[in-house]
C-alpha cells in the first residue's frame, strides 16, 4: 500500500486534479441532498405537448381566468376552455425550474382549444348551424321559410297557401368553435347548400348514367367515374350505384290550391305528304285555341315540384280542329351528311354544328338520328385511332385518323366492330349505331377534325 501511494505522490502532477474533481462532484451531490429543498410540483402538458412546470393547479386555473377574459374580451364573445384535457403529472421539482408566467400565458393560449358560448339550430338533434344569437337563429329560420313562398304569375290565383319546415329542430344554447360561428348570411347559404351525402339508388328501366344524371342534377362525369365498377353498356334495373347528393339542412314544404286560365291547344290532324321536304310544313286547315280554367292541388318541396293533382277544370272556350300537311322527303343536307357514314336513304340530321349546349359550350359535331343496330360507315379511308368507351360522353366511340392528317368520331355506337390500329377504307362498317354515354335518344355523332379542331362537317363535305 506504501509503496502504491509512493508511485501516486511521483506522479501528483497528474493524480491529484483527479482527486481535487472526485471530492467535488461527491460534495455537490452531499449538498443537494443535504442542503437544497426540493418542492412538490407539477409537469403540465396537453395532448403530448409540454406547457411547463407549476407549483399547484391552481396557478393554471389562474392563468386561464385571465386569459379568458383577453379572449372573451378581443372576440366579444363567452368562451369556455376545454381544461379537462390538461394532464397534470405529480413532481419534485426545484424553484428555479417552475415555468414563468409569461412563458405559461404563451403555451396556454397556443395549446388548448376553447369553446364559445352560442345559439344552435338543432335539426334531428344533431347540432347543425351556430350563431352569436338566438334572434340569428329565429331569423335564419324565417328567410328559408320566406325563400321558398310561391309566387302567383299573371293570371295565376294561389289560395289556401300552407307551408312548415319539414325536419323536426328546436333553437338551442349551445357550445362551438370560433371557427365554426356563422354571419347570418352565411347561416342562410349553409342550411340551403347543406353538405354532399352518399346514396345508393336503384337503377330502373328505362335508366342510363346521362338520364340519372339529369333526374338528380348532377355532374354526368362525376356520376360515371364514381362508379367506375359498372360498364356503362351494360348499366341494367336493379343495378346499385352510388349518388353523390346535396342534402339542405332543412327542407321546407308547401301546399296551396292553384288557380290560372290556360289554352287549349287545337287538336291537330297531321297528313304526310313524300313530295315535301321533311324540314317543309303546310296548313290545310288553320284551327283555333280553346280556354280553360283550371284548378290543382300543388306540394313543392323548396324549388322542386313533388305532386299536382287536377281538382277540376271548366271549360271556357271549345278548340278548334287544326290540319298540318308535313313532309317526308329527306333535305339535300340528310343525303349529304348520312351518305358519308350510313348506308344509303338511311337518317336524318337532328343536331346541327355549333347548337349551344350548357356551360356555354357549342355542340362539336351533327348528330344524325338512327335506330339502334344501324351499320356505321367509315367516311374515308385511314386508321383506327380509338375504339372503345369514353366517359366525357361521348359513349362507345370510333375515331379514324386520315391520311390527310384529318380525324372523324363516330360516337354513341351500341356496340364497335373495329381495334385500335385497324386499317379500314371508306365505307368499311366499323360500328352499330346507339345510345350510350350523353345521349337522349338512339343516334350518330359524327364529328371531323381539321389540325386537331373541330369543323362544321356540312361546309367540310360539300367542299370535299
């Protein structure tokens, strides 16, 4: 032992700064166990979010009087916190490691949500619209209910004019996010707008995409690629698919007896005639109205029509017999256009080049109607570019590049006889005529394209 302090002392230069830190650090550690105070304190923290260490809850509950009032005071609103998800965990702590209360004030207010006190119009007890106050509410109510009231047209009598809210709702005190206060105005547009809901809805006869699309008001597009599962084709009664449906927040119904004088119409006696053109008419024999009054029950539920139901009618005045001579020669166009993709004597144009179409939109092509079933023709000679369906609307579509750098569509096809990169010359049957995709009745939409842009294919054909 003698000889091993010997070699240390030898070498003090090295040994004893080591010694020197020993007894510090086992002296610090005496005093803080000895000496300091350590304090009972609490780690504050919310959905995993340290906010800081105090010494009691109240100190929080303090702060957060205060801060209610700067809030309540800046939003000119009662507000509530949500201190029931502040998670208090038990410590001991020291003085110097309590959080400051400027620091506190910060992560509190950057931390923890609060509710405002306001009015709710509660609509199947479910929370639906808030607002500051109850008379927004109540007015809210009134201006959909006003919004909807029918108006009579010249000549028009309403009587016995009922009207409620459909939906059970009550006006309610209640508590939400700032966010989620409304203006009354926007209140107004919010319950009428409502939200977007899923339906199924059963397909019935009779129904393709374009026809439910128009029934429900809805994007045909949309409709189709939200059920992508079904081939448009092949769309049959009893099929499920899904709707995407505005749904207001409260609906509102209205019943009244309908009173107005209308025409009656001449009943008319049409005489064919093959030496008149199909776009000719002639009146053998000029008619004359008749008038009525009429009385009918009637339900709107908002803007929509749900029933009428005719009560009476008294007659006023009888009509007279009208006779119409119509022709049902095809036009030099019918020829013109059909003979370039249908077999001879066979359609007749129903949709011309440029005829408006919603959106502002300009219809691309001529529609030529045909039954179902009929042989489509190639206009000319060239190669298949696209067979198969489109869902713009288009349906089942053919479209043959040219060797000119032209391109023809041929849409709404039953079903397509050609493939993609087919070779075919001109009057080669490529497709039967159809209904499918945007349509409203068994026809060709035949379409040229010049550099990519649609022509008039009557101004094309007869210079070609």
């Amino acid at each position: 032992m003698i000889a091993i302090l010997s070699k240390l002392f030898k070498h003090k230069r090295v040994v004893l700064p080591i010694i020197y830190l020993f007894f510090l650090v086992v002296g610090i550690l005496v005093f803080n166990l000895v000496v300091v105070d350590y304090i009972d304190g609490f780690s504050v923290s919310i959905n995993s979010i340290d906010l800081g260490i105090v010494k009691s809850k109240s100190d929080v509950q303090s702060r957060l009087s205060v801060i209610e009032k700067q809030i309540e005071y800046e939003k000119n609103i009662d507000i509530e916190f949500e201190d029931h998800l502040i998670l208090y965990s038990p410590i001991e702590t020291t003085l110097d490691r309590f959080t400051v209360q400027q620091t506190l004030d910060q992560n509190l207010k950057n931390h923890i949500s609060y509710k405002c006190k306001v009015w709710a119009l509660v609509v199947n007890n479910k929370e639906s619209v808030f607002c500051r106050t109850k008379e927004e509410i109540e007015e809210l109510v009134n201006r959909i209910e006003k919004k909807f009231v029918p108006k009579a047209g010249r000549g028009e009598v309403i009587e016995n004019l009922t009207m409620r809210i459909m939906e059970p709702y009550t006006i309610e005190q209640a508590y939400s996010y700032y966010d989620a206060i409304k203006t009354l105005d926007e209140a107004v547009d919010y319950a009428l707008q409502g939200t977007q809901e899923i339906e199924t809805y059963a397909v019935q006869q009779g129904d393709n995409f374009f026809t439910i699309a128009k029934k429900f008001d809805i994007n045909f597009t949309q409709l189709v690629r939200a059920n992508e599962e079904f081939d448009p084709e092949k769309l049959k009664a009893g099929d499920k698919i899904s709707l995407s449906l505005k749904k207001p927040v409260l609906n509102v119904e209205s019943k009244y007896r309908f009173i107005k004088e209308v025409t009656i119409p001449p009943p008319v006696r049409v005489v064919l005639d093959s030496e008149l053109l199909r776009t000719e008419r002639k009146v053998d024999i000029q008619g004359e109205s008749g008038r009525k009054q009429i009385f009918a029950d009637k339900t709107y539920i908002n803007e929509k029509q749900f029933e009428v139901v005719i009560v009476k009618e008294i007659p006023i005045k009888a009509p007279k017999l009208r006779q119409l001579r119509i022709g049902t020669r095809r036009t030099p166009n019918d020829i013109l256009v059909s003979g370039a993709v249908l077999p001879p004597g066979m359609g007749v144009i129903s949709d011309y080049f440029g005829a408006p179409r919603g959106g502002g939109r300009r219809h691309l092509g001529i529609d030529i109607a045909i039954p179902t079933g009929a042989s489509v023709l190639a206009y000319r000679p060239g190669t298949i570019l696209r067979a198969g369906w489109d869902g713009t609307g288009y349906g089942n579509l053919v479209t043959i590049a040219h060797d000119d750098g032209t391109e023809t569509r041929y849409a709404h096809n039953s079903k397509i006889l050609v493939e993609v990169g087919q070779r075919v010359a001109k009057g080669d049957i490529i497709a039967l005529s159809g209904n499918t995709g945007k349509s409203t009745g068994p026809h060709i939409h035949f379409e040229i394209r010049v550099g990519g842009k649609p022509v008039d294919p009557l101004l094309y054909l007869r210079s070609h």
